[in-house]
C-alpha cells in the first residue's frame, strides 16, 4: 500500500494472528541491529555525567547494514568485523557562547580505535605499533559497501549534549551488533504493528434522512450515499479501511440493530516503521527468515 | 527435551530452552491446524527463564514425528509468505516507477492513473 524510505504500510491476508504476532514480535525484538555499546571517555569535563552521555550514545541510530557484521563475544577481540568505532571530540572554547553536541559530531573511524592502551612492561614487543582498544586488521575503508558511504549516524541532527564554555568532551564509542532483547537500542524499528480489517455491515437498508445522519457521524467519512433513482437514496460502506472502530455510528437507540462493526478475521494491515538502519521491506524479510531458522532449530533438535 | 513415557509415544511434552511466545505460538497453530492431533498448547513455567512447555497429543503417530511435520509446514508458510511478499513488494516498486514516469511527463493538470491494487 505505501512504501517510503523508513516505513511502509501493506495488507496481509490469509494468514493467523499467531504468525502475524510472530512476525510483529521478531520485528521488534530479534533482528540484530548495530548500537553503540562501550564507550571510552578521555575526557569529560560537560556537566552531562558519563553514564548519562554513553546511554544517550548508545541509542543513537546508525545509518549499517548489520548483515556485514558478526557479533562480539565476551572472549573475542573487537577487530573490523565486528566493531565500529566512533570519535567525538568537542570543545567550547573560553569566551565563546554555548554550543549544542549534535549526533553529527560523531566521526567514524575505519581504522580502528586511537585510544592507547597501557601496557604493564616497559620492554613490550618490539613493534612500533602501540596497542589500542581494538585489533583491526584492515581499514574498514576498504570494505566495498563503505567505499561510497561512510557510516554515519542516521539522523545528524540528534542533540547529545550541550557544552559551556570551557567544557571539553572526548571519547571513543565502539558499536557492535545485538538483537533488541537484550537492550531496546537494538532494536531496528520505531515500532511495528498490525490491525485487522474492520468489517462494517448494514443490517438492513438504511434510506433517507438515516443515511445522511449515519454519514454525518462517521468522523472519518466511510460511507457514502448512492442514489437509487426516484429520489430515494441508500448509505453504502464506502472505506472501511479508514474506520477506526470508534463505535459512534452505533450510538444512539436503534443503531446497532442497522449497524454491525466487526473484524474480518485473517486479514491483517502492517505498519513498519523503521529507525533507518535497513529499509522496511527489507526488515521483513530477515524477519521472516529468522522465524525460519527458529524452526529449523527446533527441527534439528528434535531429531 | 521430551518428556513422554516409554510405551506410548504419541503423547508427550516438549521442553525448549531459549524460546518464547514468538515461536511457541506459531508453532502451536500450525499444530492445530494438523488432523492427527488431538491436542496440543504449550506454556511457559516462569517468565523469568526462557523456557517452553508444548504439550501434544495425536491419535497415534509419535509426537515427535508430529512436532517435525508441524515445524516444517511452519516453514513453508514462512517461505510462501517471504515470496509473496517480494513479489508484492516489486510490483509496488514497479508501479511506483511508472506512475512517478507518468506524472514526469505529463502536465500539470493530468488526471490520475488507475488504481492497480
């Protein structure tokens, strides 16, 4: 019905509640999405607390495919497959008014974290590399995908912070790959939901002047009069699809006998609403694909 | 998991582990909607742990066989709904782009297209 860049709108029929809440519930909370996740502070001198800011990090949205990475464990090493790293370095200068730290501000970093790690001997490898907060074997840079698009948070204009003068905020955000239960940030969609069809009925014919008043209540206009010749005109059930189910065409004393509101039992409208990270359409698929792998699971676990 | 007993197999309940309402309803429909079962619903002990019961009961095939079969109408369902909805999904697309090319090359007061969905 409706497809745009971050949402979509389409009809589902002949299919269960129970599968449709599957789908709606994986949606939400099984397709993997990348968030930021650690984020190490150099230097903090805002009056937002640490805490504050790396929770408001990390529910910022990124504009990657999260299928081009794998996830990080507790015992592997963050290197290009399964990190991104973020730099934000900002700082108001003395004399200078107040400024506002939009997520525009984070810089990707292809080749891995700047940060230095401390190590404990002196006489460590003889390398001339110091050792950082990631292992990147190669610049993600040269990743096809990211030749022509960097990765950037999705929507630059998202207030992280704001500084006065004299404050200084810098720090490394590594994101990695998660599903959204485990944590909300995770999630790829705004939200996702699904309706039923309404289904309105005229019990009988409804002529004349009932007609016009059954039109004149409908907030949303579903019906529509249809003239029958001899001046005699009779209400039709124009869109349904637009009823919202609020019941005012049955108030009154004798409407519900005239009016029947009801569902249409296996048809479904969806809504998808994305964050940005894949297209609409797209989520639905791996959504389904998910609940796929689920069974095949169960299918070899049994057997 | 399964526990059942040893000399009537067509009976029994499914434990599984790291699994919730998302798959243990569907997988309950798909059941219902098999001749052989009698009955079949599943649980969850506590919502704390992510943990399933489903129980079924046949009119003699071993559950396990019926627990397959109902996973793997599970999965057809789930491909048939994945193509269908690819194709819906290109013919919109389609559509889309010819209507856009439409309205490209006509005036400013061109009617509209007609309503293919």
């Amino acid at each position: 019905v409706r497809l745009n860049e971050d949402d979509m709108e389409f009809d589902m029929i002949g299919i269960d509640a129970a599968i449709a809440n599957s789908f709606r519930r994986i949606l939400i909370a099984e397709l993997p999405t990348m968030a930021i996740e650690k984020v190490l502070i150099a230097n903090n001198t805002s009056i937002i607390q640490d805490e504050v800011l790396a929770h408001r990090l990390g529910l910022v949205p990124i504009r990657v495919d999260p299928r081009l990475f794998d996830y990080l464990s507790e015992n592997d090493q963050p290197n290009e497959k399964n990190t991104v790293v973020f730099k934000l370095h900002v700082q108001c200068k003395r004399g200078s008014p107040r400024i506002t730290v939009k997520s525009d501000a984070l810089k990707w970093l292809p080749n891995g974290s700047e940060l230095v790690k401390e190590t404990r001997n002196a006489t460590s490898d003889s390398s001339s590399k110091p050792e950082t907060y990631t292992y990147f074997g190669c610049s993600q840079e040269t990743i096809p995908e990211f030749v022509k698009n960097p990765i950037i948070p999705k929507y630059p204009d998202i207030i992280v912070a704001k500084l006065g003068p004299g404050q200084e905020i810098e720090l490394e955000a590594h994101a990695v790959k998660g599903i959204g239960k485990t944590h909300a940030k995770w999630s790829p969609v705004a939200t996702a939901w699904y309706r039923m069809l309404p289904e309105v009925v005229l019990l009988e014919d409804i002529e004349d002047d009932l007609a016009e008043e059954l039109k004149s209540k409908c907030p949303v206009n579903v019906f529509d009069i249809e003239d029958l010749g001899k001046g005699r005109r009779r209400a039709t059930v124009a869109r349904p699809r637009a009823c919202t189910l609020c019941r005012e065409c049955i108030r009154g004393d004798d409407w519900e006998k005239r009016v029947a509101l009801r569902r249409v039992k296996d048809h479904f409208i969806f809504t998808i609403e994305s964050t940005g990270a894949l297209p609409p359409e797209v989520l639905f698929t791996e959504a389904v694909k998910i609940l796929e792998d689920k069974c095949e699971r169960v299918i070899t676990e049994l057997s | 998991m399964e526990h059942g007993s040893f000399t009537d197999n067509s009976a029994a309940t499914f434990s599984l582990t790291d699994e919730d309402h998302t798959i243990a309803n569907a997988v309950r429909f798909t059941l219902n909607q098999d001749p052989r079962v009698t009955f079949c619903g599943y649980s969850i002990p506590h919502p704390s742990e992510a943990r399933v019961n489903i129980r079924v009961q046949t009119t003699g095939d071993p559950a396990r066989e019926v627990l397959k079969d109902a996973c793997q109408n599970l999965m057809l369902m789930c491909r048939h709904v994945r193509s269908t909805f690819d194709k819906a999904v290109e013919d919109f697309k389609a559509s889309n782009a010819v209507k856009a090319m439409k309205i490209d090359s006509q005036d400013s007061s061109g009617d509209d297209s007609e309503e293919s969905e």
